[in-house]
C-alpha cells in the first residue's frame, strides 16, 4: 500500500556490538546491563533531536530478554533513557530476530495514524549473559516449540545448515562454499571500516580460507562451520521515526534525513517446515511488495541490508530479492556484485556476520546504516550513492524466515 | 571378563589427590557413556572414590560437578543423540542437567578401603611411597574375590616391584597420567615383567577411548618422562652450581633459567619447572629412581638443602605456583631463594648484569608461545638455532651445552631400553611437558 502521509527516519545510533572479537569483552568481566544498552543508544537521538519533550512515543524492539536477562516489560524503561518519557506511550514488540524491524514498522504506523509526529524507535538485546550452548535454547524459542526436541543442539544453525545442505545438494557443494566464503570475507572486510562493528578488529589474513574452513558435525553442524554464522552480541540501536511536521518540530533539515518509500511486514506459518528449503519465500514476499509498494525495481537500489543470521541466508537473501536468480545467488556474491565495490553494495557495515547480531537491535541497526549512508555520514564505511540510485533496502527476518520486515528508504 | 563387565566396578584409591581427582573424572565420563548406551540399560556402573581424606572427598565432588557441567556443554550435539528417547528432555539445559546427573550417580565417595573389595578394576593414585602402595594393594587383592586388575600411577617405582611384593601375579599395569589428568594427553604405559598381556590391552582401549595418546615405556624407574626430566634438572643445577663459582647461586639459577626457557624454546625454565612439579616431589622421584640406575648418582644435595630450609614450590589447590627455588608475582618468576641468606633476591638487583653476560640473542628468536602453536613451527625453530648455532656468547654455549646433554639423555633412554625408540622419547617430551621439539633433534651442535 502506498504511504498517505510521508515519513521520515533521523538521528541514527548504533552502540557497540558487543562480544568475542571486540578487545573490551571478557567473558568473565563485568558488561553493562539492557538499562545501560537502552540509555546510551536513546540518549544519543535525543541529543540530536532536541530532547525528550520533541518525542510522542517509545517502541522498543527485544526478543528475549525475558530469558536472557531474566526482564520483560521493557517499555515501561522509556523513563530512565530520560525523565521527560515519564507518562508518555512506550511499548516494546517482539517478533524474534525481527524485533527491530517491527519497532520500525510500529513506529511508521503510529505515524501514519496521526497519533504521533516523532517516535522514538529501538531495539535491544543483551545475549552475552549465557553461554552459547544455553543461548542456543533461548534462540531456539523464535521457531515452534514443539520442534524443539528433534531439532540440533545449536537449534537456529542447525535449521540453516539444513537449508545449507539441500542448497548443496541442489546446486553443487564447493560452488555453494565458495559464495559462502566470499559473503563472510565481504563482512568482515566491511566491518573494519565501522567502528562499532564486533569484527572491527578483525586482523585476518586470509579469509577465504577461513570461511571454506570444513564443517564438522560432531561439535556443531554439518553443512556451517562458525564462520558461517552471526555473532553473539549484547547492543542497541536506535532512530527518530517522523513526520514532516516532526522534522520541523526537531529543527532538522529533511537533507538530513531519509525517507520512507515503503514498507512492507509479512508472516509465514510458524508450525510448518520450510516448504521450499532453498528459497526464503517469505523474504521473497515481502521484498518484492516493499518495492513494487514504493514503485521501484532492484535496479533503483544503490544498498540492500539484508539479515545475514548465516551467509547462506545472505545468499539465499540475493536470489530473494531477485538480484540473482534461483541456485546463482552463490555465484553472484562470489563475483564479488555484493561486496563494497561491487553491482550492488550488501551489508555496508558488516551485516550480522560482521557488524554483530544484537537479535532485537538488528532491525533497527539496518536502518541506522542505511540513514547514515544515504546521508553521508556512513564515515570510512560510506559507499558511493549514484545520483540514478537514490534507493536503500532492507530486509530484517525473525525466525527461519517466519516474520518478515522489508523497508525502501529514499535519500531526500 | 568382558571389559564392559569389568568396568561396571571401578576403584580409584587416592581419588581426592591431584591426579586421582583427573583420573576419577575421566573414567566417570566414560563409565557414563558407557551406560547411557541402549546395550547397557540395565547394566548398573559404579565408580568408587576412595580416599582417607573426608574433606578432600567434599572437595573433590565440587570440583567433578564444575568439569561434569563443562564437558556436558562441550558435547550436547552428542549428548541430543544419547537422549534422544528421553521425550522430557528437550533444551540443551535439560539435557545437561540430566548428564551431570548421570554421571556424579556413578561415583560413590568414601573413606572405606572395603568397598574395592568388589572392584574389578582398581585405579591406583596414592601418594608416592612404596611401602603404602604395597601394604594397600596386597590387603584389597587378599579380601577381593573377583582377582581384579589394577592401574598404578606411579611415577617412579618399578611395576615389576610393585607386583612381586604384592602379589598380584602380572594384574598390575602402569598407566601413568600427567599432571593434570583432565588437560594432559600424554600417558605412559609401563608392563612389569609378568604383567598379562590382555590388560595392556585393555588400557590402551581405555585410554584411547579417553582420546589420551598412550606411550609404551619400559619398566625402568623413572620410565621415559621422569628418566628425562630428572636427569635434565640435574644438568640444569649442576650448570648453575658452576656458574655460582664465578658469581653466586642466584645469579646461576637466574641464568640457566632463562637459558633453558628463551634459549632453548620450552614452556618453563628449567626451575620453574622443579618448582611446578614440586622440589619435594622431585627428591622423592630421585631417591626411588636412584637404587635402580647403574653408573649414576640421582641425587641433589641442593634439593635437600631446599627442603631443609622449607623452599618446596608445588601448587596451591587453586593451580596457582607456590613459592619455590624461585618465588612468584601474577605466576611469573620475579625472584630466587638464596641458599645462604635464606631468602628471595629479587631478579631486579641483577638481572641486567646477568643478561649482558649472556649477550645477544638471535634477532629471529620467539618465545615458546608463539612458536609451538605455529603452523610454521619447524621452519621456525630452524631459522632460529641455525643462528644460535653461528654464535659464540656465553648464552648460546650454555644452550648448545644443554640441548646436548638433553639429546644424550634421550638416547640413553633407547639405549638402556627404558623407550622403545627415539620417537616414543620425543613424543613423551612433546605431549608430557609440551616441549616445542624433541630431546633427540640435530638443531644445535
Ligand atoms: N603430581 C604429579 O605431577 C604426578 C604426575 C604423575 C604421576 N604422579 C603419581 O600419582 C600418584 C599420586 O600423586 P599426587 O600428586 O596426585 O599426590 P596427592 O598428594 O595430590 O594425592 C594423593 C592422595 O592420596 C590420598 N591417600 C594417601 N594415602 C592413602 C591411602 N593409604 N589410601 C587412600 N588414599 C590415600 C591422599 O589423601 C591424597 O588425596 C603418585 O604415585 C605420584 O607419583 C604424580
């Protein structure tokens, strides 16, 4: 449906990815807290746009901070990011690793509705507090429980590795590795160019020949090894959902800011297995109704941010979109069209792989990079945005492509 | 017996020492797998941890609960599968929870000797004194019905002694772990003369199936670990003794420290490593060793002198280095006991002088740690002796020295028969004491 009324995102920010790879995280030591998450990231938009009296509403995007942090009700934590949210509407929303994407989709809603000219929107997530094997049953929670018992130990990588091995199965192994290799060398090369990335310090050499490194079933699963898979990270995310009249009321010129050309939010059935283990067809639904919404074709985009949970997904996510046909996705990436310089620039900052997974944030982490670059202010990380191409994607999934969230952002 | 059914009762005496608590906790884990398969469902496995120690028995049961959860964590892909029929059991939480269980049901803790009288398999890690090891193992083979099988773990006296004076008619085996147990992949295996064959056999399945490597070494005091490593202390303070003439006993051992850890690459100065092993320790290896070598005296004086002033080393329970020959900041050596002040001079007072003596080291030197986990170890290790090699300073002829010495009495091991080869020696240094490269090498000449 096209949008009755124009919406605007500003005021982007993105916390540190927090976890193994970053030098300040020490499993043993002490780490801040979801509060803590939730005050930096929120204080750091209201600085820019002019304080907690110019917001009308909170959305905050979290998975499972219920298990993770032994916490729910987080909306009503809107007042310690600052005292003057205290009896304002806050709520928080929870579609799994979709979570931020439907804060987005809340907060343009709310918009759309006229009930507010300036949300507050975020997401959160602190993963870091349990080991991964005990995370892994955590995580486990955003398929159907009832599958819990048979699925793997690692339950999320193993429903991927799945859809791994019939993408083998179908379309040749080492093919499939190879495109696979080069979406993991593409995000962390990108994320050394971001400083809140959790592979910023990333240092080596070869990468390909990391990323080709053999599977082994017996500790995790049969067709991913770890380098095929997101982070386990603690972060927040967040940005200014607006209006035209919210853009005036926070004194932001609109070359600031991005617009929204559409969105789109779909869910598939969540009790049922993939039907076709080597499409994302939900992705596929949502993206193409994103675009056909905002009266685009791919070829308009100059980015795409896609949920890279694991590089197959990456580049199951290219053939989704319709950049790459069924079974060429692996090649497309391995021709280099996804990395920074490439057709089309994919996860400019790292994506899941490289910048980090904070599961709730990662929707809204999506949009903060896309604000930033089709702003300018993507710093070492900014890509060329063609005048021909005012464009961004982006693709959040919660679950094995259950829930889908899918924005067109325009450079105003 | 079916080694299954020997398995289903297992003793270890000594289980709440340092090595009966590792090797407690891998015969757990295996009698745990072994029980959890479908063939053995009706079969019970009992373990018994036997130590005269009530406190270190309490200890020893937190201690198995911590390694239980972290090896249950390690292997949940495998431990989904060993439960899978069990339909309540759904998270990895679940099933780690169940695991540990399992496992710590097995044990039975206690300070009664009697309950190995129904033990088909003893596991013995008692301290190192022959005559308690004997007067403990005759006692359970006279009341044990079922003639069990028995594991030392001794680090030094002959099984063939141990056998005869028991009376254990060839049921006897060394099965000699390193410290620590858990961590450690070597194990040595010593056959006594009469030892059966069909239980040499058996460990080496046991100690497979614990992925440990198994070396065989001949029944000689010390076997190849300890026949090495003594010998190389003693080198090691005979080289400090002479450096003392020329300036002073902590000046030498300072010295031939440093020389044996950057000098030569290994984990650990020479006297860190008395001092990790504990001076004690290796007095008392010494001293049994001894009345079994031709040609040799296996003796320090200096070592008794340490312990007549109280200077022991060893560890804490914690792990952590207690202060011996040298004395220890954060686990790093800072300072050496001097035998006649009878306290710790601080490497600060001297160690400038020290280190210009030893002169330069070569510019392609890399400490142990970054050079044994190398993909390019050799060429590494090549690289930097050949330039060691090339120099004349006092460090490199007290290295060249060493390594020499170190080679000759690894081939002294082949050659008395205590290894079976130059390989079985190499390998005991490298997986026992983590040695960057063999005894037997040609690096330095
Ligand atoms: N520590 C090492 O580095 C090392 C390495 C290899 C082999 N070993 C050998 O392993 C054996 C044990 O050494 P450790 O270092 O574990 O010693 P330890 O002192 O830590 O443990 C010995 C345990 O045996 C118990 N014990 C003593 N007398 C007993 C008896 N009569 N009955 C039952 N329990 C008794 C003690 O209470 C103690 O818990 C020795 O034979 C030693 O030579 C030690």
């Amino acid at each position: 449906m096209k949008l009755r009324r124009k919406v605007y995102m500003v005021a982007g920010y993105n916390t540190v990815s927090l976890g193994t790879g970053r030098s300040e995280f020490h499993p043993k030591k002490e780490r801040p807290g979801i509060e803590h998450y939730l005050q930096e990231a929120g204080q750091a938009v209201l600085k820019q746009i002019g304080g907690s009296a110019n917001v009308d509403e909170v959305v905050i995007g979290n998975f499972m901070s219920a298990r993770f942090n032994k916490q729910a009700h987080l909306g009503a934590f809107a007042a310690i990011i600052d005292e003057g949210l205290r009896y304002k509407p806050s709520i928080s929303v929870e579609g799994a690793c979709g979570s931020g994407g439907l804060a987005l989709t809340t907060g343009i809603r709310s918009v759309l509705a006229e009930t507010a000219d300036v949300v507050l929107a975020m997401g959160v997530e602190v993963q870091n507090t349990v080991k991964a094997i005990y995370g892994a049953d955590i995580l486990a929670g955003a398929g159907w429980f009832k599958n819990r018992k048979k699925g793997h130990a690692y339950f999320f990588p193993g429903e991927f590795s799945d859809r791994a091995g019939s993408y083998f199965d179908t379309y040749g192994r080492d093919y499939a590795r190879k495109g696979m290799a080069t979406w993991f060398k593409n995000a962390i090369e990108n994320a050394r160019l971001c400083e809140t990335a959790q592979e910023h310090e990333n240092k080596v050499g070869d990468l390909i020949q990391l990323g080709l490194s053999e599977p082994n079933g017996k500790v995790f699963t049969d067709y991913l090894n770890v380098f095929d898979c997101s982070k386990v990270s603690d972060g927040c995310s967040a940005i200014a959902i607006v209006s035209e009249e919210g853009l005036k009321r926070i004194g932001i010129p609109k070359s600031q800011a991005v617009e929204i050309a559409s969105f789109a939010q779909v869910v598939d059935n969540l009790t049922e297995q993939p039907k076709d283990p080597v499409e994302l067809t939900c992705t596929k639904v949502a993206a193409k109704q994103a675009l056909t919404d905002a009266g685009i074709t791919k070829d308009d985009l100059a980015t795409v941010e896609t949920h890279d949970c694991f590089t197959i997904a990456g580049i199951l996510a290219t053939e989704a979109i319709g950049f790459a046909e069924r079974g060429k996705g692996a090649e497309f990436v391995a021709a280099g069209n996804t990395a920074r310089d490439g057709i089309i620039p994919f996860n400019t900052t790292g994506g899941l792989v490289g910048w980090g997974h904070p599961t709730g944030a990662t929707g809204v982490h999506q949009a903060v990079t896309l604000w930033e670059q089709l702003t300018g202010k993507a710093g070492d990380a900014q890509i060329k945005i063609p005048k021909e191409k005012p464009y961004g994607l982006s693709v959040n999934m919660g679950g094995n492509d259950k829930t889908v969230v899918s924005i067109v952002y325009k450079k105003v | 017996m079916e080694n299954t059914e020997r398995l289903q009762n297992v003793s270890v005496l000594g289980a709440a020492g340092k090595m009966g608590s590792g090797i407690l906790l891998l015969t757990a884990l295996e009698l745990a797998d072994l029980s959890l398969k479908p063939e053995n469902k009706d079969k019970t496995f009992i373990l018994n941890a036997i130590d005269v120690s009530d406190a270190g028995l309490s200890g020893l049961m937190k201690y198995l609960q911590g390694q239980f959860i972290k090896a249950a964590e390690k292997k949940t892909v495998q431990l989904r599968g060993m439960y899978e029929n069990r339909d309540e059991l759904i998270e990895n939480y679940d099933i780690i929870n169940q695991y540990v269980f399992d496992v710590m049901n097995i044990i039975r803790p206690t300070t009664k000797m009697e309950v190995a009288y129904n033990s088909t398999l003893v596991f013995e890690a008692i301290i190192e004194n022959p005559d308690v090891k004997v007067k403990l193992l005759s006692q359970i083979d006279q009341n044990n019905h079922h003639k069990p099988w028995y594991f030392t773990n001794t680090s030094s006296i002959p099984i063939t002694q141990l056998d005869s004076a028991a009376n254990l008619g060839g049921r006897i085996l060394g099965v000699h772990f390193y410290n620590p147990p858990a961590v450690q992949k070597l194990v040595e295996v010593i056959k006594g003369k009469e030892t059966r064959e069909d239980l040499n056999e058996f460990a080496l399945g046991l100690i497979k199936s614990m992925r440990k490597k198994a070396v065989p070494s001949n029944d000689f005091a010390g076997f190849i670990g300890n026949g090495h490593f003594m010998r190389d202390a003693l080198h090691g303070i005979n080289e400090a003794k002479k450096l003392a003439k020329e300036s002073s006993w902590v000046e030498g051992v300072y010295t031939i420290n440093k020389v044996t850890q950057d000098y030569l690459v290994r984990p650990m100065g020479i006297f860190q490593l008395i001092d990790y092993v504990g001076v004690e320790v290796c007095s008392y290896i010494m001293s049994v060793m001894n009345p079994h070598v031709k040609d040799e005296d296996l003796h320090s004086d200096v070592l008794d002198q340490l312990i007549v002033q109280g200077v022991l080393g060893g560890q804490y329970s914690s792990g952590a280095q207690k202060d011996g020959i040298l004395k220890y900041e954060k686990g790093r050596p800072v300072a050496v006991w001097d035998l006649d002040r009878k306290d710790y001079i601080y490497f600060t007072d001297f160690q400038d002088a020290c280190d210009a003596k030893l002169g330069k080291m070569p510019s392609t030197f890399m400490p142990w740690k970054a050079v044994n986990f190398n993909r390019s170890k050799a060429a590494i290790l090549e690289t930097y002796f050949n330039d060691l090699n090339g120099m004349n300073s006092l460090g490199a002829n007290i290295a060249k020295t060493y390594n020499s010495r170190s080679n000759e009495i690894g081939k002294k091991l082949v050659a008395d028969s205590v290894a079976h080869s130059e390989a079985d020696v190499n390998t005991v240094m490298l997986t026992g004491f983590f040695h960057a490269y063999g005894p037997i090498n040609e690096y330095l000449k």
